[in-house]
C-alpha cells in the first residue's frame, strides 16, 4: 500500500470518528452562539485553560444515551474555538464535526442502497435475459438520460421548507440512490453477460445449478471488485449533491448543521478575504472526496481467482 492510500485511509478513518462521536469530540453544541465573540478567529479567549474530559453542554449519545462528558473544553467564563465562530459565534469546529454526521453517514447510505438496487435489478437482467433485462435496460436508459441533478432540486423545491431535518433527508438521498443505480446497473448486467459464456458457469448449468445458486457462487465473487470501486467512486457524487443543495439553502434548514450549509457564509466576499478559518468545511469535503478516490482505486482482495479462458486445448501428441 503506497504512502497516499495510507493517508487516505487514516483521514477516512479520523472523520469517520468524528461523524460517528460529534458531541463527544465537540467542546460545545453546534447551536449555541457566544454573542460575544462573532467571527472570532481560533484561539482561547478569557484566560481559558484547556482541559480534557471536561462537562459541559449536555446531549445523546446516538439518540439514546444522555451525556455531558466532552472529550476537551474550558471552564466559564473561558472559551477556545478550535476553528473560530461564525457570524453568531457559534463554534465551528463543533459544527464541523456535527456536519460530517450528516454528510458522511447519510452519503454513504444513499450510495449502498443505490449499489443495492443496481447490483439486484443489473444481475438480474444479465441472468434471466428476455423481457426481464428489456424491461430494465429501458427503465434504465430512462434514469440515466434524465438531468437527475435538477429532478433532485426540484423534489426539494417542492417540499415543504418547514420538512423536518430527518425526513428531508431520507428524501433527497432516497431519489439521488434510485437515479444514481442506473449507471452502475448497466455495468453489472454487463458483466454478468460476459461472465455467463464462461466455461465454469457454462458447467455449472450444464451439472444442474439454478440461477440464484450459479449467481451466488459463482457470479457474485467476481463482482465484488466492481461494486466495491462504484461505491467508493459515488459517495463523492453524493457528499457534492448534498453540499451544493445545501449551499443553494434546498438542504438540511438550519439549525442543522451540514457541510453544504456551512459553506453558505462563503457567499459574501467579506467571508471570503476577512475569515480564512470559514473556509473548513470546503477543504473537508475536498480531501475526504480526493481521499474516496485514491482509496477505490485499491481493489478489494477476492477468495476466488479470476477464471482464465484457455485459447485451445493441449495437444496430447506435442510431446
């Protein structure tokens, strides 16, 4: 594994923590403003003194749990802003980290769910053939010629502004999962075309297997680098969706935090030349996004050979 895929897996890995423990990590709530300090620049303001393990604003851990145990944090009147605050002097850093719960859970989600359709209706044409893959392969070229980008900001338009953070979810990325199958859907049904007229699956009919026995142990090992690489190379298209619905304010509605959201205040010139640390969230998406990339192109170990075809059979004379 080469130095860059090291690093892409340890930064996968750290924010992948911090979206899984936001509070925990998070000296203070994403919502609470310090009117005192708007705009405020990273650093500790009133004599504040560092501390792990430190109480502070109270929350559930995954809903469940409630705690008020941070990881670090000061003492009142003392504050320390990691990133610096925003306009209402909420912490950014805490905001980071409670951005990446919806960013970098729910993309994820909506990407294996669209692998998971792509993967069944895609075999599933490749195996049964005739009307089955007509109807799927043209149900198919439907999605992929449609501008699913405006479908998904019209759906969002169309919802109700007041539409709750969870159930805006689910929508947004439920319809990105459905129009995103189609791509990788045809790749599948491709492969399982070309795998059919294989000699091991040729002998596995021929010695009596159903489809879904043939699919499962024979198809499906030999599919799973390509499922693997389609996830890895989509959930960046999803974060992007998720980040620029949010930046056009057809996202998550505030409070809420999100990376798209966050990048709003970049809107102003002022933002932009007068607050470097407002700049975070974008270089978060940035790397996790270069940091999919370098890691899809590592192909996931398979117990099972690839199967070689031979040209022509040995000649028993040649000796």
């Amino acid at each position: 594994m080469t130095v860059a895929r090291r690093l892409s897996w340890g930064l996968l890995m750290l924010v992948t923590v911090l979206a899984v423990f936001p509070d925990f990590l998070a000296p203070y709530s994403p919502v609470r403003q310090h009117r005192d300090w708007p705009f405020a620049s990273p650093g500790r303001y009133a004599d504040a003194r560092v501390e792990l393990f430190v109480h502070g604003d109270a929350y559930t851990w995954l809903g469940v749990v409630p705690a008020s145990l941070h990881l670090f944090g000061a003492k009142a009147p003392g504050r320390i802003f990691v990133l610096g605050t925003d306009e209402l002097g909420r912490d950014w850093f805490s905001r980071l980290c409670h951005g990446a719960s919806v960013s970098l859970i729910a993309a994820p989600i909506a990407a294996a769910l669209s692998m998971l359709l792509a993967v069944v209706f895609g075999t599933w044409g490749g195996v049964r053939g005739g009307i089955a893959d007509a109807v799927v392969m043209r149900a198919s070229e439907v999605f992929v010629v449609l501008p699913w980008f405006y479908v998904v900001v019209a759906l969002r338009a169309a919802l109700p502004l007041t539409l709750g953070a969870p159930a805006t979810l689910i929508a947004v990325f439920g319809l990105l999962a459905v129009l995103g199958a189609a791509t990788p859907l045809r790749l599948f049904r491709g492969l399982v075309l070309s795998l059919n007229n294989r000699e091991f699956v040729l002998a596995a009919r021929a010695a009596g297997g159903s489809d879904r026995w043939i699919l499962w142990r024979h198809l499906a090992p030999h599919l799973w680098p390509a499922v693997w690489t389609q996830l890895l190379v989509s959930v960046p298209a999803y974060i992007i969706t998720e980040a620029t619905l949010s930046f056009m304010g057809l996202g998550v509605a505030e409070p809420v935090p999100t990376w798209g959201s966050m990048l709003a205040p970049l809107q102003q010139y002022v933002v932009i030349t007068s607050y470097p640390w407002m700049w975070a969230p974008a270089i978060a998406i940035v790397l996790v996004c270069v940091s999919l990339q370098v890691v899809a192109r590592t192909r996931p170990p398979s117990r099972y050979p690839s199967p070689q075809t031979p040209t022509s059979l040995p000649d028993p004379l040649s000796r």
